[in-house]
DNA sequence: AGCGTATTGAAACGACTGTTTCACATGTGT
DNA sequence: ACACATGTGAAACAGTCGTTTCAATACGCT
C-alpha cells in the first residue's frame, strides 16, 4: 500500500509510537537511522521523508517521550488522598513499578543530554520542572497559599522525588531508599495538607 | 622530543588532565577522537598508544572526572561546622558556584549514559552513590547511631542535594530553589546533630 | 483512462568514525 | 657506535553516519 487507508491519516503518528517504544529501550545518545528504521519496519528513507532530518525526528522524540510519561503518571493526578504522606508513597510505589525502570532511565539520560545542549533541548528542559511544579504546587495554591510558597514547597517534593529515583535507578537498594524516603516524609509531612496556612 | 624528559613520567596523566577539561566543557556522549586530540595537542595515534582503545580511554576519564570531583569537595570533608543546617548551607553555596557549573552538568550526563550502559560505567554509577552516602552517614556513626540509621538519613541528605542540583543547573531559579531549599532544612534538621540519638 | 500527488526502495554521496600500518625520530643502555 | 625501546606523524583501512538522487510504485480524482 502506498497511500494510508482513509481513517490512518497517522501513519506517521503510528510510526513515532514504534520508534519511542524503540529508543525507551535502546537511549537516545546513540540513536542510529538505519537501525532504528529496520526495527520499526521502516527505512531512513521514509523517515527523514516525514520528518526532513535527524534533529527534527529527535525533537518529536522527546515530544513523543513526555507524552508518554504524562500518559503514565495521569492516574496520579486522578486519585484523591487523605494524608499527603499517602500520597507520596503511592506516587512511590507506582514510580518504582520495574515497568517503569525504562521511562526513568531515558528521562535522566534526556536530563543530561539537555544540560549539555541547552538550545536543541530546551522544551525538554523546562517541561522537566515546570510540568511537575504546577502538579505539586496546584492543592496547596488552592488552599490559599502564595504562589511563591508553594512553588518553593513544590520545589522540595520534586527534588525529594528526583533525588530519590536517581539513588534507586542507580543502586535498586529499595530497602535503604525506601527507609529514606520514609524518613523524609516523617519530616516535611507537616508541611503541607489542610492546615498549610501554617507554613505562612 | 620523543622521550619524555626523566622527571616527566606523566605524559600520559597530563594529557589526561587536558583531555578532561575539554571533556567538561564539551561533555562525552558525542566525544571523537580527532577534535580531541587537536584540543589538546596530541592525535589520535597518540591518545591510542597511551590508551589502547576509546573505551579504555573513556574508563580513564570517568575515573579523571570522579578525581576532580573529589577534589574540587574535599573542603566540605575537612571543615567543620556547628550545626548541619549551617554544613549544608555551606555546602549548596559551593556547590552552585558558577564555575561548578560545567562538573554537575558533567556529573549528569555521565549518570544518565550510565544508566542506558551500567556495565561500561558501573563503577561510576557505584561511587556516584556510595561515595556520598559514606560521607554524609560518618558523623552518625561516629556519633552513635546504627549503620542502616545512618545510611538512610544519608540517603535522605544526598537524594535532596541532587534533586535540588538538577533544578537549579536545569533553571536557574537560584531564589525558587535556594526557597525550597530553606524549607528542607527548617524540616529536616531535627533529625542529624548531637542529639541523633532520638530519631532511633 | 489518465493525471497528479503521496509514498517508498535502492543506491550512492561525502564526511566522519575508531583503528591499523608503516615509517621515522629520539632517547637510554651496552 | 650500535641495538633497542619509547614515542610520534601521515596515511590508509573498513565501516557507519545523515542525507540526497533517481526511479518506481499505488492511490484518489476528474
């Protein structure tokens, strides 16, 4: 077939969601047309045809690959908590998911490649932060705190978050990440949920 | 000169010292052997007889970066502080130097290639954990508290430190992140310190 | 039926990759 | 003075890279 059936206007839709799948497994760093068109059952010829060049596949890439990660953690901003504490270790546990190990690895390897070439990653770069500070930050503005405030408390759950992935992405010692992560929430627990005006 | 001279034995460790500067400021994921040796006034013979291989090399560098790093923090082992609130403090102050700049951002891409290819870099992926939990759990443990005690609120210390490294190197935000991390340690302090023995 | 557009395969392009070969220089030890 | 080990430059190797050229399909539309 040569042209797409009527209701496949996304043949290069389909195409991307098969090369994301791709490089979740395999990095981006070293990303190849010729391997990764025999993978997906294309050639580099039909993929520079839809996307003009390398740079531009890679963009959608990384568009393709937040896309995903939104569509993962969605289920996060659906469900309702009692405690923040509960929330956090459910947000944990569905992070730490081994079906997740992939998603994380390429988010940190996109991180320093980004940081290394600030110019052709910079959506990358912000959407990293900013999508998951508006996240966090979200009940505490609607509980009347400044946006400062919790932005700036915001700030320390997705470093928490961060740091913490980084340590078991690397090591998988559960047992000693989780007893940290427990030991933090013990902490900063205070902090936020319905008394929040507290913090001001 | 072919010989290098009697006193000179490192020919090899100061090209090598050359080689990871240009490593920090044009990163390794995309490092070719050619325009390194020009940068550093060598050729790719060379850096080939010295090294054997690439990959070789690129073992010698990861180890020269983990060098640098250790020296460039070695003041933050020898200085002691009154409180921790006052250590880490300190410690974020040299940490987000601008001339540190190019180390984190080293330190980042060499852990996100490493977790797309843990054997070639697991020993990087190691001491980029273990390193710091040794060194932020001594003085728990000099101070009393178990092992597994220490090494979880270590993991807690050095989890908040990187993920309020990767914001700040991905923003910027120096007043945000400096916020959240004043936060952090008004939260967190209570549990280090001469009195460590409660959180038992 | 036939034109035009969309899509694709095969092959080649020049540039670049890590690595090797061969030659040559220079130093030390005998 | 000669042999030998250490170091280095120039060039070539085979392979891969992103990209382009040329040609051929197959479909929708008039």
């Amino acid at each position: 077939m040569a042209r797409p059936s009527v209701d496949d206007l996304s043949r290069r839709e389909q195409l991307l969601e098969a090369i994301v799948d791709y490089v979740f497994e395999h990095g981006l760093s070293d990303l190849s047309l010729r391997p990764l068109a025999d993978a997906v059952g294309s050639s580099p010829r039909v993929l520079l045809y839809y996307w003009g060049s390398k740079a531009e596949l890679i963009q959608a890439i990384v568009e393709g690959v937040r896309a995903r990660q939104l569509v993962t953690f969605a289920s996060m901003r659906e469900t309702y908590y009692a405690s923040p504490r509960e929330a956090c270790l459910d947000a944990w546990k569905l992070m730490t998911q081994p079906k997740h190990e992939p998603l994380f690895r390429l988010f940190f390897e996109l991180f320093g490649l980004a940081l290394q070439d600030r110019t052709t990653y910079a959506s990358f770069l912000h959407h990293a932060i900013e999508d998951w500070i508006v996240f966090f930050s979200r009940p505490l503005i609607d509980g009347g705190s400044s946006e400062a405030d919790a932005r700036a408390y915001a700030t320390m759950l997705l470093a928490g978050f961060r740091g913490f992935m980084m340590d078991f992405c690397a090591t998988r010692d559960r047992r000693r990440v989780e007893r940290a992560l427990t030991l933090w929430l013990d902490s900063v627990k205070n902090v936020e949920g319905k008394d929040s005006r507290r913090a001001r």
